[in-house]
C-alpha cells in the first residue's frame, strides 16, 4: 500500500513537469520561428530605409510601417511568452521598445532553435545507442554505448541550455518591453499601498461581522441562559418540577451557545489550520458544508504559515458565498502546489453571474492581493462559476 500511495505521488509530481517542459519546449520552437521573421524583417527594413533615408517622408513612412509591424510582432511575442513560456511583462509603451527589443531577441530565438536541435540530436543519439540493438545489427557495441551516454549527456546540456534561453527572453523582454525602474517602484508603491487599504477595509469588516455574531447570537443565548436560571432559582421551593424544566432548558440554550461560539472562533481561526494544517482544515471545511464538496489536494511540503491562511479562507468564504447564493448542488476544490506558487480553484455548478465586485469576492481579491498572488474569478450567467487564485510561495 505504501509503495502504492508513493508511486501514485511520484506520478502526480511528474506529470505537471513534463506539461510544463513540453510547453517550454513549444515556446522556445515558436520563437526560433518568430526570430526568423525578425530577421528577415529586419534586413528587409534595414535595405528599405537605406535609399529612403536620403528623403525625410519616404524615411518616415518606413519608419511607421516598421514600427507597426515590429508593434504586431510583438503582440505575439508577448502571447507566447506569457501562455508557453511563463514571462508576464507588464504593458507599458515606450517609443521605439518594440524595435529594439525584436533587434535584440532574434539571436536569442535562434539560439533557443540550436538548443531544442541539439536536445533531439542527443535523445535520438542516446536511445539509438541502448535500444539501437533492438532493430538491428552493431559491430561495436561499445562505442555505440558510448554514443548512447554521450547523447543523454548532451541532452542533459540542452536542459541547462533551454533554461538559460528562457533567462534571456524574460530579461529582455522586462528590458524592452516592460516598465523602467522608477515606473515599477512608483507601481508596486502603489500597489502596496492599495493593497494595505483592502486588507485594513478587510480586518474592518471582520471585527463588525465578529461583533455582530457575539451581540446577535452569543450574548442574546447567555441572556436568555441567565433569565431562564433565575426562573428556575425562584421556583426551585415552590415548584420544583418546572424548575427542573427550566433547567433543562437552560442546559440546552448553554451548549447553543457553546456551539454558536466555537462557530464564531472557528470562522476567526480554525485551531486545526495550526495543529493538523492546511489540508486537514480544508477537510473540516468540506465536512461542515452542508452541500457535497470534492477535495483535491496535492501539496508535497509545508507551506508558509501566512499561504495556508490565505489559502484556507480563501476556500472557506468561497464554499460559504457558493452556499449562501449560488443555488449550487455540489462544490469541487482544488488545491495544487505547482513550482513556488499555489493554485486554489473553487468550482461549483450554480446559476453562475457572480459579481467580482461584491464585497465578498473583493474580500477574497484582496486577501490574495495581500500576498502579491492573483485572483480571477469566471462566472457566466447560467454558470458554472469558478473561482481561482495563485499564491507565491518563495
């Protein structure tokens, strides 16, 4: 069972690896591709704006025209870097990036194609030499075993090599095409300060909501307990069986209360997010749903005590909002450890047209924002809803 269980983790830890390498390696084969046409577009353009410079109109329609297709080219650059490659820039238009950056990354693309060549010259090489036998004659085996080590070997270099065309690509695309230092200081200044009004908006709205459950059902029970002993106290001589009464009613509305508090605690902080963890507190919430929820977790190390808090109301207020509102019949939960950043996904199969905005997915946003993750939510009327963040965890 064991060897089973660990098998099964192996594979849950592998198959998003070989997802990821083969999109890598997609992007760096589409962007040898696009460097091809930089290239030629750049030659083309280098030779039409030679004759043309001698005229002031003539250079700047060349001008234009190369700055548009150069601003097109890189449209593209920026979809594949973002979807293949995992390199989000931020948009920010500075006059004449676009041409210095498809200047500068032609040669990288290339380089990126001489890469995956390689790779596929030494797995060709590598597999021929250990299972070459199989199909047909070797004279010298040996040397065809060494030829197979070299292959895995030079194969072994392409990764490196592949990861460091990668580098490059984010480099000079946050270069080029992304914000100087003082604009990204000015926005992450911003941003944090944006983000530390939410959160503070967040903790405001927190304590009202804990002072309007101790106030509307804790106290209201204790009251109700207090009057209830006091009946009891003054007919205990007179008529004791309705004091007796009484008293069973004031154990009954002592333990509402009790639950009712450990609600209000529980909603504050789940002592098993501390003691068991993020999944078994992610458990307990699926327990106590009265809708059915489908948890999937898949999470190999211990995460940073602030991620699984997040992360643990994230899911909590999510399942809540999709109980409360969404008209739901079952809740499907997935938590994933993908490289340093976690995924949390919530799904359900409701009327769907939530509003991103509403207070209680604005608190979730900034719950996520307050970690620097990101938080999208994708509910079309009719449904299903689904709501999703990524939290980093470096």
């Amino acid at each position: 069972m064991g060897v089973g269980v660990a098998g099964r983790r192996g594979w849950r830890w592998l198959v998003p690896r070989i997802g990821r390498w083969t999109r890598w390696g997609i992007g760096l084969a589409s962007g040898a591709g696009t460097a091809v046409v930089e290239l030629l577009g750049s030659l083309l353009f280098g030779l039409v704006l030679l004759p043309a410079s001698a005229w002031p109109r003539g250079r700047r329609a060349v001008l234009r025209a190369a700055t548009a297709c150069a601003h097109a080219l890189t449209r593209v650059e920026r979809a594949r870097l973002g979807r293949l490659l995992d390199v989000r820039v931020p948009p920010v238009h500075q006059e004449g990036a676009a041409l210095r950056h498809l200047a500068a990354r032609w040669p990288v693309g290339l380089l990126g194609g001489v890469v995956l060549g390689c790779a596929a010259y030494g797995l060709l090489l590598g597999f021929f030499g250990f299972l070459g036998w199989l199909v047909t004659d070797i004279d010298h085996p040996w040397l065809v075993a060494l030829s197979g080590v070299g292959g895995f070997f030079l194969l072994f270099l392409s990764a490196q090599g592949a990861l460091g065309v990668i580098a490059l690509e984010d480099r000079l695309a946050r270069h080029f095409l992304g914000p100087s230092p003082a604009d990204a200081l000015e926005a992450r200044i911003a941003q944090l300060a944006t983000s530390r009004a939410e959160v503070m908006d967040v903790v405001h709205d927190e304590r009202r909501r804990i002072e309007r459950d101790l106030h509307d059902g804790v106290q209201q029970r204790l009251v109700a307990l207090g009057m209830l002993l006091g009946r009891a106290r003054r007919l205990r001589a007179r008529d004791p069986e309705a004091a007796d009464a009484l008293l069973l009613q004031a154990h009954e509305e002592s333990r509402r209360a009790l639950a009712e508090l450990r609600e209000v605690a529980w909603r504050v902080h789940p002592a098993v997010l501390d003691e068991g963890g993020l999944r078994a507190a992610l458990e307990a919430v699926s327990e106590r749903s009265p809708l059915p929820v489908a948890l999937g977790y898949t999470v190999e190390r211990p995460l940073p005590r602030a991620v699984r808090t997040v992360a643990y109301f994230l899911v909590s207020e999510a399942v809540t909002n999709v109980v409360k509102h969404a008209g739901a019949t079952r809740i499907d939960v997935q938590v994933n450890l993908e490289g340093d950043e976690l995924s949390v996904r919530v799904a359900d199969d409701g009327a769907g047209g939530a509003d991103p905005s509403g207070s209680g997915l604005s608190g979730l946003a900034s719950r996520a924002a307050a970690l620097d993750g990101r938080f999208a939510v994708d509910s079309p009327a009719g449904g299903p809803t689904v709501v999703r963040a990524v939290l980093p965890c470096a």
